[in-house]
C-alpha cells in the first residue's frame, strides 16, 4: 500500500493468518504469509518487508524469538505483536528490545489497522530536555533498543518538529526555560492529536503534573527513570486504542 512494501503476517492458526491477510489486502496492502516462526525468517531471508505481524504463542520459535531474528536479518523492520495474555514474561522482554507495539486479543481489525497505519508512517520518538546531556542519553537507550529517536532542546523546536509530522510520541520534560512543557504540549495538541505526549519531570508542581494531564497528557515519568521503563510506556502508548 502506498509504496510501503509487503506486511509479513505471521501466526500457526491458518484461520487467523486467512482472516488477518484478508483484511489487511482490503485496505491496500500486499500480505504474505508465514505458518511459523521458521517459516518467517525464511521469507524475511529471501525479501524485504515493510512490517511483521505477528502472533506470540506459536509452536518452535515464538513470537519473541522470530522478533529477535528478524532484527538480526533487518534491524529496521517494525515488528508488531499480537497476544491473548495480557500479562506475559515474553512481551515484557520484546517490548524492552524494541517491538513497535502490542496488541491484545481480542482486538476489532479497525483497531489493528490503525496500529499497523501508525507503524508504517515510520515516525520516531521526539525528546526534549533543557538538559542535552539527558535528552542524549534517552535517545542512545532508545536507539540501542531499536527505536527511531531524535533529541531537541526547547519547546519551539519541539513544536516544529510536530509541525513537520516527524513524530508520532514526544516524551517531553515539564520543567523548561522559556517555554515550559505544559504549554509546549498545548501548542503540540493543536496541532496533531496523533501525536502522544509523555512528561517526564524530576521537580515539576503536582499543578503542571495535573495541568499536563488534563490536557490529554498519556503518562508522566518522574526522574530518574531506567530507558526500559520508557520503553514500555511507549509500546502501550502506540497499543493503546484511544490514542492512534
């Protein structure tokens, strides 16, 4: 669709693989089709795709497992998870190395779409901090982990980065110079809903705190948080149905 390349469907239930590809060609995109963990990396071997989607629980290699592989063979390849535990050791390890997002059963297909739509615009995470040393520092965890990730360090910049659409999560310090976060999130409301905002703050007022959450704001980190933390706030952000 639209010139991103083939979507990877991965799951051992032939019913569920049909139902997924069939509506994922539905809305433009070209699907193909893996039975296994094996047979996925066979594929991934053989071509480029654009995206995996792919089931958890599977026979041999699972979902987590077939994720690492993949990443080995295309480090840049977005992968999605689909699992029916809401709560599992392997998503909590996959969302930690890098997994764009998770998605629990049972799930409607607009939701999926949605997902599988955000994950294919290919935008990355925005961090502002007045502070370059820490901005860098989450964007090397971020990186590390396979995430895209860019580091600014003022609100109006951060503003023109959401201007320019190169986002979709902005993880953003509360207490800044100038022009502070909560009215730098304002200004990034007005201008895309698409775009999720997390604070983070070491000393910011239970005020800003609640200001920033009251205008839509997704979650706020207190500092110092491990990038892991981050991380899962990210793939829940991106999961979440009320915010793609």
């Amino acid at each position: 669709m639209q010139g991103t390349g083939p979507v990877l469907v991965v799951d051992d239930e032939e019913g569920m693989r049909a139902t997924l590809a069939a509506n994922l060609e539905l809305e433009g995109y070209e699907v193909v089709e893996a039975r296994d963990g094996a047979h996925a990396l066979e594929l991934v071997k053989q071509r480029r795709f654009a995206l995996v989607l792919s089931d958890v629980r599977m026979p041999g290699l699972d979902g987590v497992a077939t994720f690492r592989e993949i990443k080995r063979l295309q480090p840049e390849l977005t992968v999605v998870l689909m699992t029916g535990f809401a709560r599992e050791q392997l998503i909590e390890q996959g969302i930690g190395e890098g997994v764009y997002a998770v998605i629990y059963k049972p799930f409607s297909m607009e939701h999926l779409m949605r997902i599988i739509a955000r994950a294919l615009s290919s935008r990355g995470v925005l961090v502002v901090d007045d502070l370059p040393a820490v901005a860098e520092s989450i964007v090397a965890g971020l990186k590390a982990a396979g995430l895209r990730a860019e580091a600014v360090y003022d609100g109006h910049t951060a503003i023109q980065r959401a201007r320019d659409a190169a986002v979709d999560v902005c993880v953003l310090d509360l207490r800044m110079p100038s022009l502070d976060g909560v009215r730098t999130h304002e200004q990034i409301r007005r201008l895309s809903r698409q775009i999720t905002v997390i604070a983070m703050t070491g000393h910011a007022t239970p005020e800003m705190i609640h200001a920033f959450t009251s205008q839509g704001g997704y979650a706020c980190l207190h500092k110092p948080f491990e990038v892991r933390e981050l991380m899962h706030t990210i793939a829940r952000a991106r999961s979440d149905p009320g915010t793609c």
